[in-house]
C-alpha cells in the first residue's frame, strides 16, 4: 500500500471533494505513482479490496479518468492514468458545464425578492475564494480598504477588472508598492493597527455585495458577505470616508499633524469635540 502523508490524504481528499469515490481517488493516485499497472498491482498499492478492484477501475474508464496501456502483461490488461493537468482541466471543462446549465435552472426556483442576510465566512480560504469571486464579476465599480497581505489575494483579479474598465477605488493601508485604479495610503494605518488590534478589510462590488473582515491578531478572523442593502451602503461610504480622508491629509497633512499628533491620534478620539 502506498505510503499515507498529509501532502497525499489531502488529494485523496480533493479528489473526493470533485466527485471521486474513495476507492477512485485511491486507484487513481496509485496508478499515478507506478504506470501502466494491473488491477492486482493496483489494489495492493491502494488498499481497495480485491473484490471491488476492476468495479472501480471500470468506473473510471467509463470517466476518461484512466484507459487501458495497450501493453498487457501475461494477457491481463494494464491501464495508465489521465496526466494531473489533462485531469485538472477536465474536471474544469465538467464544472464549468454542470454550472452552467444548473444556474438557469435554478433561477426559475428564485423567489421575487432575493434574500438579505449576512453570511458568515468561516476561514481565510473561504474569505479568499469569496473575495476573488465578487471581484471577477465585478461590472462598474470596486471599492477595496486593505492591507498588503489581503491585497496580494486579489491583486490579479483587481488588476483584469482595471483592464475591463471597471472603476477602482483602493485605500491602502501601508504604503503601496502596486497602483491599481485610484489608489490612496491611508495616513493612519499605524494607528488604526494599534486601535483594532489587526487588519481590515472592506471590499465593495458595483455597490450591491460585499465582503467585510477583521484578521486579528488575538482572535483571529471574524468576517461575513452580504447583499443587504443596508450593510453594503454603510460599508460603501466608509471606504468612501477614507478616500475623502487620504485626500484631504494628501495636501494639509503638517497642519492636521501639528494639531492632532504625528500619527492623527486625536482626530481618532470621538469622544472629544475640543480636541
């Protein structure tokens, strides 16, 4: 049996993930490691009984994931698996079209007002898949507060949307090494990093989605999505507010310095107003 590391249980479990049963993704995956290979070779590599062997290796002829070698041995037939790439691709060209027809189809099921709710993002990989998505289907207008590590995960996205002519408005918060649309340094990312105890982050597509996170130091992520018209205003004129902010410390930055501190202390402080 091949030997199990974190690097293999993770395909195995990708696999499994786009429609591989566990036996497929196992044959599959011992296949790859020495081909062409009988069944017999196969099953003793992968761990899958004896009994279900040829069912599995069946099913994934029948998938194009797998085709017979051409070389038997001992006239017992020898099989070879789809090249990692050529496989990536089809499962793509398969998503793709399975998407395609079922959205359709769905939206004759969609009630006439669509629901509102904030959605809750579990982890830093569905904030990042979410966060890439909005982007990619971006039409007019994007409006993005963040810093240059959550930058780095849509940089691409951001920079084909540019490319498409869609509206960029980006505060930076550090100074920025990329330039993409309107892009302004917030003057008081130190401050604000001190005050929140991590970052921010504020991503508003075409004024109708989007996606707001804290990546905490000590709590780590709390982030959500929504399409709730309330929320997406709020959070529209609060990357708009720090637009108008940069702008204004941009050419009266030594007089708004000298008079609430080198890094904007007092003009944080609220709950002040003779300060």
């Amino acid at each position: 049996m091949y030997q199990q590391n974190s690097m293999l249980d993770k395909a195995l479990d990708l696999l499994q993930q786009l429609g591989f049963t566990t036996y497929e993704s196992k044959a599959y995956v011992a296949l790859l490691e020495e081909q062409p290979s009988g069944a017999y070779d196969i099953a003793k590599r992968s761990g899958i009984p004896s009994s279900k062997i040829y069912e599995t290796l069946n099913k994934l002829l029948r998938r194009s994931m797998i085709r017979f070698s051409g070389s038997n041995v001992a006239d017992t037939p020898h099989y070879v698996a789809l090249p990692p790439e050529a496989l990536v691709e089809q499962l793509n060209q398969q998503i793709k079209h399975r998407t395609g027809e079922l959205l359709p189809l769905l939206g004759t099921l969609k009630s006439s007002q669509e629901p509102d709710f904030i959605w809750h993002i579990a982890d830093q990989p569905s904030l990042v898949e979410k966060s890439t998505a909005i982007v990619q289907s971006a039409q007019k207008s994007i409006l993005l507060s963040c810093w240059a590590d959550e930058l780095a995960w849509i940089k691409g996205d951001l920079e084909a949307a540019e490319a498409r002519s869609v509206n960029i408005a980006l505060v930076h918060f550090g100074k920025p090494e990329t330039i993409i649309g309107a892009t302004y340094h917030h003057p008081v990312e130190e401050t604000l990093y001190t005050e929140k105890g991590g970052r921010g982050f504020t991503l508003v597509v075409d004024g109708e989605v989007v996606v707001i996170a804290n990546l905490n130091e000590e709590r780590g992520l709390d982030a959500s999505w929504s399409r709730n018209r309330a929320f997406v205003t709020v959070a529209e004129d609060y990357v708009k507010h720090d637009v108008y902010i940069t702008k204004v410390t941009r050419f009266l930055n030594e007089p708004l310095m000298e008079r609430f501190g080198t890094h904007y202390e007092q003009l944080r402080n609220i709950f002040d107003s003779e300060v």
